[in-house]
C-alpha cells in the first residue's frame, strides 16, 4: 500500500499550555488533528467551567484561519472540585472530561489530588452524568520506583476507585507498561486506554543508554522494551479501546536542556507520519484509522470527522528539528529512523 486515506484523526491528549506557546503550538496540531482533548495543568491550572470556557476561546485565538480543529475541553480535578460546577460545565458542552493528577505526578500536578475520599462525590456525579475521568496513572511515593509507579498505581489507585464508583467512564491515559495493557483488557466498554506517539517508538534506552538525552524524557517515563512491544501489538491490535493520545507536550529546550529538566515531548507536527511508518512495520496499516481516528470517538460516543486526510509513501519526508516559539526554539520529538509517510489534508 503507498496510498492510504482515513478520517480525520483526533488526539485524546494534548497539551496546547497558553500565551506565546499555544500560539505557536496550536497551528502544529490543527493541521492533521481534527478535536483534541486538552490538558488543563496550566498555571494556575483549569478548575472551574469558566476558567474552562475562556481557555478554550484563547485556543480558538490561537488557531490559523479556517483551521478544521475542535479543542475538547477538561477540568482539572482538585479536592475542592465542585460537583454542581463539573456538571454544568459538561451539561453546557463547556467540558468533555476530567483530568486527575494524583498530587505532584508530573508538570504543574501540585493542586491534584491527595486525599482520594476527598474528590468521591465529584466522582459519584461524574459517573452519574456519563462525564469521562482521564487519569494520570502513577503513585507518587518517594519509596516506589519511578519504573513501577503506573504498575503500582493500577493496584491500590485505580481499580479501588473504580470499584467505589461503579459506572464511572475512565481514560487510562499514556499506558506505558504491559501491566496496563492487561488491566485494560480484562475491564468492560467503560474503559478506555490512549496510548501516545513516543511510547511506541522509544524504550527507556533512548533516555539514558550513551548519554542522558532529556527531549526523550517525559511521564509517565518510557519502561524497557518488552513494555514498548506490549503497547505496539495493543496499539495496533484493532481492539476498540484502545486509541491515539499524543500527551505532545512542549517545553523549550531551555527547560529541558538543563540540571532538571522538564518531562514532556512534542509530538504534533510529525505524529501521523511516525504512527503511518509504526503501522507500515507491525504490518496494520488497515487499522491506523481505528486507532487515530474511530476508536477516540466511539469511547467519547461523539460521531468520527467527516473530513479525511491522505497519507503518501515516498521518499523521507523531513520534518523541523525544532519550531521557534515566543518563548525560544522547541524540539521536535526525533524518531531516529526515516519516515516515508507524507500526509496532506483531503
Ligand atoms: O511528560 C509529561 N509532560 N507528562 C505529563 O504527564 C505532563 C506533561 C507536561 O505537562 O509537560
Ligand atoms: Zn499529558
């Protein structure tokens, strides 16, 4: 196959941020994507449907003329989240779900959650209401293992909030290890796993095998490859719960390229090509369209884009190392292997 038209893929996580960033992030995404839902760990971060509401319309700012993209807002789960506030916010179509950080996961996670009998009822409303939870999956106690934190978090985070909150519709968001991959499985229609871009490319060698290379670190952080291998058959298995959430997460190299850097990789300008490449090796182009652009949808029982976008096998097709922002250069997620896979729209 050199010729391969789909839907119009969406992304299941993303991270726009705000100011001179998301201007120059936003058109990278609004290019192949279609909807996006968007992280709110801005700073101060997205609580209430206001915050949610004004947000989304500085995104639209944001957006290229005639740009063909939906941002999907979230709300940030805090213990002093407000029910009625998160029902209304979706009743109104402000909102499509709600982000749980466990407290101090990842980037901006300090107002998440610590106390988990202190956001029940939002929870208990939430499952009433149909309104999706997409979880960052990882414990954060000092005495676990950075490597074993989504594995531990299934365990004693999420199966018992799943099970104290029967109904409740759960996003499994950036699985990284085949822990998670089974967990999914075993589970009924109300969970859904995303899996990103990077996750399917990089094991956790890339990071740290010849010298420590900080635009391949992120979190959850990539785990050894038997994991890598697990998220590329549950990627590219046709299983409907499973689907594409890029977490594209940009830091400007000044953040990353430093004694502690920032987790996070910027994946939107060339994730269609990389998945395409991905899909062309595990011998699953034909289910490329699932993952990327049928399965997000159906999990969110909002309709597949109508548009399309084609995608070309060819020479390489060479994508910017980094892009300039207003805040200083950003690099571009590096594949390390040629891509063949040129998309355009229509
Ligand atoms: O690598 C990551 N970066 N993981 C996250 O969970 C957050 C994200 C960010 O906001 O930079
Ligand atoms: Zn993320």
């Amino acid at each position: 196959m050199t010729r391969l038209t789909i839907r119009r893929p969406d992304d299941w996580h993303l991270h726009l941020r705000d100011g001179a960033m998301l201007r120059a992030v936003a058109p990278e995404s609004a290019r192949h994507f279609g909807r996006a839902i968007v992280m709110p760990n801005l700073v101060p971060p997205v609580v209430t449907g206001a915050q949610a509401a004004a947000y989304r319309d500085r995104i639209r700012a944001a957006l290229p003329e005639g740009a063909d993209f939906t941002p999907l807002m979230t709300l940030y789960l805090t213990e002093d989240s407000d029910p009625a506030d998160v029902v209304a916010a979706h009743r109104d179509d402000i909102v499509t779900a709600v982000k749980l950080y466990p407290a101090g996961a990842t980037t901006n996670s300090a107002s998440g959650v610590r106390d988990f009998d202190r956001v029940r009822g939002v929870l208990e409303a939430m499952a009433e209401a149909g309104i999706p939870l997409c979880v960052h999956g990882e414990v954060t106690d000092s005495d676990i293992d950075i490597f074993d934190r989504e594995a531990v978090f299934i365990d004693r985070v999420l199966d018992p909030i799943r099970r104290a909150t029967p109904g409740l519709r759960v996003v499994m968001e950036h699985i990284t290890t085949s822990d998670a991959v089974a967990y999914a499985r075993e589970q009924g229609d109300d969970l859904g796993a995303t899996i990103t871009t990077h996750h399917l490319i990089i094991n956790r060698n890339a990071i740290l095998a010849g010298g420590i290379r900080p635009h391949y670190y992120c979190l959850p952080v990539a785990k050894r490859e038997s994991h890598r291998l697990a998220l590329r058959e549950a990627a590219t298995s046709g299983e409907t719960r499973f689907f594409l959430g890029t977490d594209s997460a940009p830091h400007v190299d000044a953040a990353k390229e430093t004694g502690c850097g920032c987790a996070g990789i910027f994946t939107a300008p060339n994730t269609m090509s990389i998945l395409a490449e991905v899909f062309e090796q595990e011998d699953a182009l034909d289910r490329l369209e699932g993952f990327a652009s049928l399965n997000g949808p159906g999990f969110y029982r909002l309709p597949p884009n109508e548009s399309t976008i084609t995608l070309e096998r060819g020479e390489p097709v060479a994508y910017p190392a980094r892009i300039e922002t207003g805040d200083g250069p950003l690099t571009v997620f590096d594949p390390m292997m040629p891509l063949h896979w040129r998309v355009s729209a229509g």
